[in-house]
C-alpha cells in the first residue's frame, strides 16, 4: 500500500512508545504488489506495526495487535488457543488476513474463515498493516471490518548479514531461530527460519512450532521482481473451546491439533516515477490441519460430541492491474482471479461415528478500478469500484470512496470515509454434511467514518474519529432447522483516539483509547465498551532504553458450556522493558510482563497469563 500514512508502534503488545514517522522513502527493495489500488497519506490512514513493536517479545503477533486503536486481539484458550482478532466490534471471520498480499482466511475451519496467528512467529515479521473499514472494493470477498497484512522480512541491499537470536522466559518458554541475507546492487537472498515452544506458559494450553522463509528480488531491465516462499507448521494442546478451560472443565481430555502452512508468490512491478506502471503478483497457498476434540459434558448448555477434522484448502490467485499517474490524478485498472479448493474428512462421535466429509471448489473472477484525484490544493478525493463473480455463484459490486482537507499548516486534516463489503460464506458453512446450507447469501457490511488528525513537530500527532458500522445477512445457526441460516444484523459505532507526545527528546509519551457501542438482537461476547493503553519511552543513554506501559479494558459478556452467559469483569496489565546495546551488533531485550500479576480471565476458565520475565539476546553479524 502506496504512500500510506504510518503509525508505527513500537512496543510488543504495541506498549511500548512508538515512534511515529512520515512516510519512508522508496526502498531498493520491491514490496509484493496486490490489488491495492492507489493511495494518498490524508486519504487512508493505516497504522503500522514494525518490528520495533516486538521489544516486549511476544510469543504471537496477537499481542501486538491488541494495542492497535479499534481492534480487539485475544486468545479463545491460553497460548495454544485460537485467535479472536475483531475489528471495530466485527466477527473474527470479518477481518481479511494477508501474508505479503496472499490470503490466509481458512474458509474450511467452523469459526467461518478466520485465522490463527499463533501459527506466524513475530521474529519473521517486518511489519503488520491494519486498514480499518469495509474494503472489498480493494481486496474482494472476506474484507466486511477491515484487512490486516503481515509483511515478511525482506533481503538487505548490500553486503552479507547473519543474524541470530535466543530467547527464554521464567514459565520454561523458550525459543530461538537465524537469518542470512545477501544483497547486491540490484537485487538481493534472505533465508531464516526458527523455532518456539511455550513450556508453562499457560495452564492447560502450549503451543510449538517452525517456521522457515526465503525471500528474493532482482530487477531485471526496467522492472522490479520479487519471490518468497513460506512454510509454518504448529502443534497445539488446550482444553476445547467453550468447556470452560482448566479451571471449569468438567472432562479432562485435551484437544490436541496441528496445523501447516505453505505458501509462494511472486510479482513484478514497473520500476521509477513513470505515467504507465503495470503490475502483476501470482501466489499459491495450501493450509491444512488435523484436530481430535474431545467431548465437552453438559452445563448450563447442553454439551458436544467428540469431533475429529483433516481440512485441507489450497489457493490460487493472480492479479494484474495497471496504474497511470498524472499531475493531480492516480489511477488503478486491474483484473483478479481465485480459485479455491477445499476437502475435509471427520467424524462426529453420536455414541456412533457419523462421518463428516465434503468437498467443494469455488472460482471467482473480478475487476476494479480506483482512483484518487487532487482537484484543488489540500484536497484530496478517493473512489474505489469493484466487481466480483463467482463461477455458478453470486455477484457483488462493492465500493468506497473518501475526501480529506487540510485546513493549513500546524492545523488539522478532517478526513471522510465511506465503503461497503461482503464476505462469501465459509466453505464449512456451504459444505458441511449436518449443518451446511449450499443456499446461504453472502454476508454484508456498510463502514462510514469522520475525524481529525494533527500533525505536529518531532513526529508528535493527535487522531480522534468516529465510526459506524451496519452488519446484514450475517449467517447464523438455526436450531429449529439445524443448519446455518442468514438472519442475524448487527450494528456497531464508537470512538477512536490515539496519540503521541515527547515532553523532553529523550522521553516520549504514547497511547490510545476506544470506545465501543453494540447493536444486536443476542447479547455478542468479548467486546468490551472501553479498551486502551498508555506507555512510556526513555532513552536512558546511547546504549540503554527504558519503556513502562499499561493496557486495560472493561467488562465484557462471554459464555462457555459449564456457566452459559457471564460477565467477565474488566482488567489492567502493567509491563516494564529494558534493552541494552552491547555493541552495534548484539543486543539484549529484557521483558516484565504482567508485573502486577493479573489474573482476571481472557476467556471463561483461562487466566491471563501469569507475572513472568523475559528475556532475548540477539547479534548481527
């Protein structure tokens, strides 16, 4: 995403204090182009996780992200458990996940194609970016609250480096991993990969896992091209979601699973400033995962069979498009095509085994078109327009537009935006044998939001908005019926703030503040109304960095098996850090998490993780 305006948060659990900057200047390296059209700063604001943000070393991207102003990131189940990520109030299926632009949605899983982020380790990531709002007239189907893309390290541009780096903490967590990269004048190689294991980190869940990446890019004549591939597997144990976790669980038995990720993509991109740039990105992606769930007993809800899964889902996509650029215009003109292949083999355990398989394929072939236009100075004015359609499916036109203004030097900008989405039903939610219903209409989702931004000196700013989201057709499951059903329409609205302040250069004050309101006919768990952070950077000395931080929230609803419907009162954690720099080339990064030792509950029957230390030593050489 081109000439976005970055916020970037530099702090694990986004807690430490960011450093906010303007936009970088081009690299030598080539980013992976997807449809994302044309951007401008005032238009889309897109805060950015670097890998800066990983000083407090969280063992997932996860805890990165709940720090993010309007996103809500939460385990379902300790460590191991699945990754509840909600945008602005939306389901976690409502959020696009991307890995460099390819797609990471698993649409063959029962959360309706949401994504576990405990399957990336955050030491391979450069940078996460989050874009709030309804943007399927960039990105197609999947996108209804917003799109989160995690960018992988890239190749330096000159020299040979090696890194390496250790890390362990006090509950037995332990972890380490290794890159080399070789760059040359036009191109470059990186190869990395590591390893983690959780130990004790949380009661009745862990989780391990590897990962290994490689990343290359060359220009060749006028143009820049770029390949990496991608590979992650991960093995989980943890009590079955809803059974009420270690502390409520009626039966003992563990859900044990694992799952892999393969991944290749390569694009190639016009080189420099020129009128005409075409563009073109090809990737493939295979996910797949076995899992053996326990039986949960009855509680206050009636409980659930034994269930066992072997889901496989693979992707092909490309995408082409071509951008023209003149004086006060900068246009997009692509075309997309996806081809989906999912299969699953299970069975549900009735006192019987009844089987649970299906198949099903889907094709969709799309074209868009966006521009953003500077009619007068300080004027800015972005449209977006796309179409989608699914070989013997539905067809969806979706759109967005924005405006912004400056009002002058050391004032603000007042910013407007405006998009609709849809989300094609699940795989799962089509396909499966007992409760799939192959007749189910496409979820949809209206996004406007307005605010205010101040840019000040030192890379100090201020960010106030208001939101409105409109959730219809959601799919549902009908009892009545026994199959899943469009019915449900949800409503959600609120306020956003974050900023940044450095009172004196070497200390700089950071946070964020949301509020959320919730429309709905059944009362929708983890969305708490407050949630935010503050936190404290120092540079102590040339060699010596200090940060404090706090991130809270209030009450929420939430329900499992053994309790039904309950109130999960809110909670504050308290974090401290140091890093110190030996040399320009080794580094030790020391974590307090937790120090006050909360232990209020992430999801009904599994504490937050206990008061602990970290530490991480890394060297470049």
């Amino acid at each position: 995403m081109r000439g976005k305006q970055s916020l970037c948060l530099a702090c694990g659990l986004v807690l430490a204090a960011p450093a906010w900057s303007q936009d970088a200047p081009p690299s030598d390296i080539p980013i992976l182009v997807t449809a994302t059209g044309t951007r401008t700063e005032s238009v889309d604001y897109t805060p950015t996780i670097t890998a800066e943000t990983y000083r407090y070393d969280p063992p997932t991207i996860r805890e990165a992200l709940d720090g993010v102003a309007g996103l809500r990131a939460v385990s379902t189940g300790g460590i191991g458990g699945g990754s509840y990520i909600s945008i602005r109030g939306g389901e976690p299926n409502f959020t696009m996940i991307l890995l460099d632009g390819v797609r990471l949605n698993d649409s063959m899983n029962s959360k309706g194609g949401a994504f576990d982020f405990g399957l990336i380790d955050p030491s391979l990531v450069e940078r996460v970016e989050v874009d709030l709002g309804a943007v399927s007239a960039v990105h197609g189907s999947d996108a209804l609250s917003g799109v989160i893309n995690i960018r992988l390290r890239e190749p330096t541009s000159g020299g040979t480096h090696i890194v390496a780096r250790a890390e362990g903490g006090t509950q037995g967590d332990h972890g380490g991993g290794g890159s080399v990269t070789h760059g040359w004048s036009d191109g470059g190689l990186l190869v990395a990969g590591n390893a983690y294991d959780s130990g004790k980190l949380d009661e009745g869940s862990s989780l391990s896992r590897e990962q290994a990446l490689a990343r290359f890019s060359q220009r060749i004549g006028g143009f820049d091209a770029l390949a990496f591939g991608f590979y992650a597997h991960d093995r989980h144990s943890i009590f079955p979601e809803d059974s009420g976790g270690p502390q409520l669980a009626v039966l003992r038995d563990r859900d044990a699973g694992e799952g892999n990720l393969w991944t290749a993509a390569l694009s190639l991109r016009r080189r420099g400033e020129v009128r005409v740039r075409p563009e073109l990105s090809l990737s493939y992606a295979e996910q797949s995962s076995d899992t053996d769930t326990p039986a949960i007993a009855p509680g206050v809800l009636d409980g659930v069979p034994a269930m066992t899964a072997h889901n496989r889902l693979t992707r092909f996509e490309a995408i082409g498009n071509v951008v023209f650029k003149l004086p006060s215009v900068e246009a997009t003109v692509g075309a997309a095509y996806l081809d989906e292949r999912g299969r699953s083999t299970g069975t549900i355990d009735f006192g019987v085994l009844i089987p649970a398989d299906f198949v099903l394929d889907r094709r969709t072939a799309s074209g868009f078109a966006e521009a953003t236009v500077t009619p007068v100075r300080d004027l800015d004015v972005n449209g977006a327009v796309r179409f989608d359609a699914v070989d013997g499916g539905p067809q969806q036109w979706t759109g967005k537009g924005g405006v912004s203004y400056s009002l002058g030097a050391g004032k603000p900008f007042l910013f407007a935006r405006i998009g609709r989405a849809f989300k094609l039903p699940s795989m799962y939610a089509l396909g499966h044998p007992l409760v799939g219903n192959p007749d189910l209409r496409p979820e949809r989702s209206r996004n406007i939001e307005v605010g205010a931004q101040w840019l000040f000196r030192r890379g100090q700013r201020l960010r106030i908005a208001w939101f409105d989201n409109h959730f219809t057709d959601l799919i549902d499951f009908d009892p009545a019926t026994f199959t899943n059903v469009n019915r449900a329409r949800v409503d959600t609205r609120g306020l956003e703030a974050e900023g940044v302040w450095q009172p004196i250069e070497p200390v700089t004050l950071n946070g964020d503040l949301t509020y959320l309101e919730v429309d709905s006919a059944t009362p929708l768990r983890n969305r708490p109304h407050w949630q935010g952070r503050a936190a404290i950077a120092w540079q102590a000395t040339p060699k010596l960095e200090l940060g404090g931080a706090v991130r809270f929230n209030s009450s929420f609803n939430d329900s499992s098996i053994p309790t039904g419907l309950i109130v999960t009162p809110g909670h504050a954690e308290v974090d401290a850090r140091l890093r110190y720099s030996f040399s320009s080339a080794v580094r030790l990064d020391l974590a307090f998490r937790n120090i006050g030792d909360a232990r209020t509950w992430q999801a009904v029957g599994y504490p937050v993780t206990a008061r602990r230390l970290q530490l991480a030593l890394s060297g470049t050489f």
